[in-house]
C-alpha cells in the first residue's frame, strides 16, 4: 500500500482546494493526518468555491464538481472522487408538489453539479423545467418561496428523509433508475500543465488511508457537524464510493453528455424566444 514512500513533488507545493463537506473527509484523511500531509498545501472550500479557485488560478488542483469540468478545461486525476451507485442520501430534492408539478425550484448554488442533476432528473423523468432560485440551505424558506427545494452535502444530512411531509427524492437513487449507471458528483482534477504522473499515486494513498479508517473519522468528523457518528459511518459505507472505476466513468461520461445536451436546448429556447 502506498503510505510515505513516494517521491517529493516540488519544494513549492501543489495548491490543492478540497470540498469542506463530510464526504470529502476519507478522501483527503491521509494528506490531513497519514503519510502524504507533506505534499500539497490543502485548503477547503464549497464545491462551487473550489471550482472557482481553480478558474481563478488561486488553485492548482480541485476536487471539482463534475458540472464544472468543461467550463474550466481541466483534466481529471483519476482513481478517487465522489460518486455513489444508488441512495445518496445527501442530495434531495424536497418538494410541496408531485414532481411533474414543480414550476420552481429553489437551490442551494453551493454544489453546480447537484443543480444540473436536479435539472435533469426533472427533464427527463418528470418532463419539467422549472425556474431556479438560488438561496442558503434553510428548507422552511426554501419551500415557503418555490414548488420545490435542493438540500445538498451536509445540510441534507441533518435532515430526516422518513419525518418530511413531503415529496422526497434522494438524487442518487433517481438517477441510477434512470441510467443504471452510477452518479460521480466531483472527482480530482486540475489544470494539464500543473498535473504529474505521481498526483494520481498520493491521491489514491489518501484515500486508501481514510477508508481504513471510517469509523475514526465519523467519530471525530460527524459530530463535529452535528451528524450523529452511527449516520456518518453509514454515510460513509452505504452511500458514498470514493474509489472510481469504468462503471463511474461512463456515468460521468453520460452526466456530461445530457447537461450539454439540456444547456444547449436552454440556449436554443432563448434564441427563438
């Protein structure tokens, strides 16, 4: 197993900016306390944060919501990301109607991805389009100001899918059905010039190095977040996948075909109008 044995990159280290979500806390686990913490200089940020850091070249390296990538021209460091192959549990999409009524959908603008998967689930299973509102995480407000509301990443998790008294749609599972592929929500990825053969290497020994101890970081992560340590251990071995194999990569493959295909009807829609 790769641990502290790998060659040194460059005394001025990658910057690498990873999703301060708890999904992210196994994958960055041996570069925050394993054998690779030398490596990179890691900062957190939102998912939409991180992209931008890497537009703006104030990072090197992202672990980048999957929407994102064409937009910025960054190529994947493959291996390691988020994905899952079902219940998700932490995107969900709340609605006050069934979904083939929603005209509205307020969202949390932190995850570009989650919105774009949200637009197409809705496009294609329910054969709507409704307008977005980007507002903070609060579900009450959300609701009270559109049909529907998309609670992603840590704020879905303090919510209990089972006591909402409403439509309830957990993203994951809605797009498995629809494809039968699994969902990649962020993978590592950065600009050509700044990637190097060994990246793929320390990030997969991080990785590797989180998943041998999940429990360790539910304990000292979830609570830290106001999720209970049994909910983040589940969440860790039921819901998220953080190693990426072809089966993840044709999804995201899909994932990038159907919101440009979505964008591109958008576009067009406005041309005519």
């Amino acid at each position: 197993m790769l641990e502290c044995y790998l060659t040194p990159l460059d005394p001025i280290k990658a910057r690498v900016c990873a999703v301060s979500y708890l999904n992210t806390q196994p994958l960055v686990w041996g570069m925050l306390h394993g054998g690779q913490r030398n490596y990179f200089d890691l900062s957190f940020g939102l998912p939409s944060e991180c992209a931008d850091r890497l537009g703006n070249g104030s990072a090197d390296i992202g672990i980048v919501p999957c929407a994102e990538l064409p937009r910025l021209g960054l190529q994947i460091i493959r291996g390691t990301g988020i994905a899952c192959r079902g219940r998700v549990r932490s995107i969900l999409l709340i609605s006050r109607v069934s979904p083939d009524r929603i005209r509205t959908l307020a969202t949390d603008s932190s995850s570009r991805t989650s919105v774009m998967l949200a637009r197409i689930l809705l496009a294609k299973r329910f054969a709507v389009e409704p307008a977005l509102l980007s507002m903070p995480p609060d579900l009450p407000s959300m609701l009270e100001a559109a049909d529907a509301a998309l609670i992603i990443g840590d704020p879905a998790l303090h919510l209990d899918p089972s006591t909402i008294p409403f439509y309830v749609l957990d993203l994951g599972e809605e797009w498995l059905e629809l494809t039968g592929l699994p969902m990649v929500f962020a993978v590592w990825a950065g600009k050509p010039s700044v990637i190097r053969p060994e990246m793929a290497e320390i990030f997969q020994a991080s990785c590797s190095f989180g998943l041998q101890r999940l429990q360790e970081i539910a304990k000292l992560e979830g609570p830290a977040r106001g999720i209970a340590e049994e909910l983040a251990l589940e969440y860790f071995e039921k819901n998220i996948v953080f190693e990426l194999g072809e089966p993840e990569y044709r999804g995201l493959d899909l994932f990038l075909q159907y919101a440009a295909e979505l964008d591109s009807q958008a576009v067009l829609r406005k041309v005519e109008a």
